[in-house]
C-alpha cells in the first residue's frame, strides 16, 4: 500500500503517519519482523523517521501465510465479490464457516483455501463476517491480515451492515419493529442463548415483508452481533424462525432455521467506496416461500 504525504502531515513521525492510514501496531510489528518493508521515496526507513510534503510512503506487508491444519478442498465454491482485497461468496445452509474440531474438512475456510490455491492468490484466510451453519448467503473474507483489521474497526464503527430475510412462524402483528433485549448463553447449554437481564445488549429491526397462511416473512437488520441474535430474538418475541426447533420452531415444512443473509453492504476498506454485495434466495426458501402461500 503506497500514499503521499500531505502538507499536515509535514513533520510526522513515520509511525504517526501510518496509524493515521489504519496500520496497527500489531502490523507494525509483523512488518518489523515478519519480512514486510516499509519505505519513502523508495529508500528503506524506520517508523522514526518524520514525514516531509511530498514523501512517497508505500509499505510491503510479511508473505500471508496459512494454517498447515487448514485442508483446501475444491467445494465449488459460489464468488458473489472479488477483488484484489476482498472476496464475497455464497455460504449455503449445512455448511460450517470454519473447522470444527469434529469436522475438518467441509468448511467455508476450506473451500476459501482450495479457491485460493486453484487460482494461485497467495492470500489467507480471514473471515470477516459468519454465519450459523445451517443459516444460508453472503459471507465476507479479507485475503489478508491488514484488510481483516480494516473490516473489523469498520464492523466496531457499525459501517458494515448485512441483511437478512427470515420465515417465522405465526403471523406477526406489526409491520415493523425494534427488538432491544439483552442475550445470555443459557445456563445448562454452551450452544443455546436466551433473552436475560444479565446478559449483553442487543438490538434487531425487523419490517413485514409477506405473509402466508401461517408465517410473516421478515427482513432483518442488526445494530449487534450476538449468537443467534434473530433467532433468540424472533422467539422471544413469540414467532421462531420456522425450522428453527433449537428456538421453538417446527421442521415440519423445513429442516434447518429459515434464514437467509440476503445483502451485505460496507465502504471498502481500501477504496472507500460503497459496496453492495447481494445473494438470492436459495431454493429451499423459495419452496417453503409456496408451502406457506405466500407465493403461487
């Protein structure tokens, strides 16, 4: 990455300047030791040296490497965005974002992986945003370490948003609404949460988008990121997703939670433009979509 020192910035301690373009510390640091580089005018510098007008800063981060425990596999995987920072893909329903302990192989990482090594794009692995397993659509990854800081301070900035559209059981009486309950893990599970006093703060917009004989369907946005957020949410407020039997819903029509992560939208971290990534509806969706008559 490469700038040029402006007039405000004459004087600067080079590790000023750079903090001001979002390196961290912690990226110094790997710059320092790692194999990175950081250069003005195409001489080799410390972060001690002060800026002048003009300068031409341009840094080399260390290569990005990978987990040797990180298996590639050629899933097929569905590229929604791509670009030389980023890249966006499809994450269907019965997919785990990572490894687990119990299943190390199959994941969106591994497809990421395989992806990467089919194309040779020497890059990493740095999911930036997941998903449940059995909740389906748009995912973000970094291909490397600095871009995956960039997203994050925008994700603790609230500058990256997703959307999500929901199937709940009932019909719910609002058009639109403000969930603002506190989420806890439940006591006796390490998987569950649950509406609590003592837990965290968390906040779901919801607006009515369709209904059918027995369900709303739902469009969802979030101010936090909770586990499970729409899916404690949704059932505290007495309509769980449908399928969703962890929180209350039925598999009588569906077998995994009706959910889907619908649009991703977030300035680019490097760029600054908008971005708006999108993902239809996945068949399994569309066909509960008739099962409840919302559609014909």
């Amino acid at each position: 990455m490469e700038w040029t020192a402006g007039a405000e910035e004459e004087g600067m301690l080079l590790r000023e300047f750079l903090g001001l373009k979002g390196i961290s510390k912690r990226g110094l640091t790997s710059i320092k030791y790692d194999g990175g580089g950081i250069f003005v005018n195409n001489e080799e510098v410390t972060v001690r040296r002060k800026c002048h007008e003009g300068d031409k800063v341009k840094i080399y981060f260390p290569p990005e490497t990978r987990s040797d425990s990180l298996i590639p596999e050629d899933l097929s995987l569905e590229v929604l965005y791509e670009d030389s920072f980023l890249i966006a893909v499809y994450k269907p329903a019965g997919m785990n974002t990572i490894p687990s302990r119990d299943a190390q192989t199959g994941s969106l990482a591994n497809a990421l992986a395989g992806y990467y090594d089919k194309h040779a794009i020497a890059a990493g692995i740095h999911i930036a945003t997941r998903l449940d397993k059995d909740t389906s659509g748009v995912v973000l990854a970094a291909k490397y370490a600095h871009i995956h800081h960039l997203v994050s301070e925008m994700q603790q900035a609230n500058l990256v948003n997703r959307e999500y559209i929901g199937i709940a059981e009932g019909h719910v009486s609002e058009d639109d609404g403000t969930i603002d309950q506190p989420i806890a893990r439940k006591p006796d599970s390490i998987i569950t949460r649950m509406v609590d006093s003592q837990g965290r703060r968390a906040i779901t917009h919801y607006k009515k988008l369709a209904e059918g004989d027995r369900h709303t369907m739902l469009s969802f946005k979030l101010e936090t990121g909770r586990t499970h957020q729409i899916r404690v949410h949704t059932s505290w407020l007495g309509y769980p997703l449908a399928g969703d039997d962890l929180y209350g819903g039925t598999c009588e029509l569906i077998s995994r939670q009706a959910l889907h992560c619908k649009k991703l939208l977030l300035p680019h971290p490097v760029t600054r433009t908008e971005l708006t990534i999108e993902s239809p509806l996945p068949g399994d969706l569309t066909l509960l979509m008739k099962k409840t008559g919302m559609i014909t």
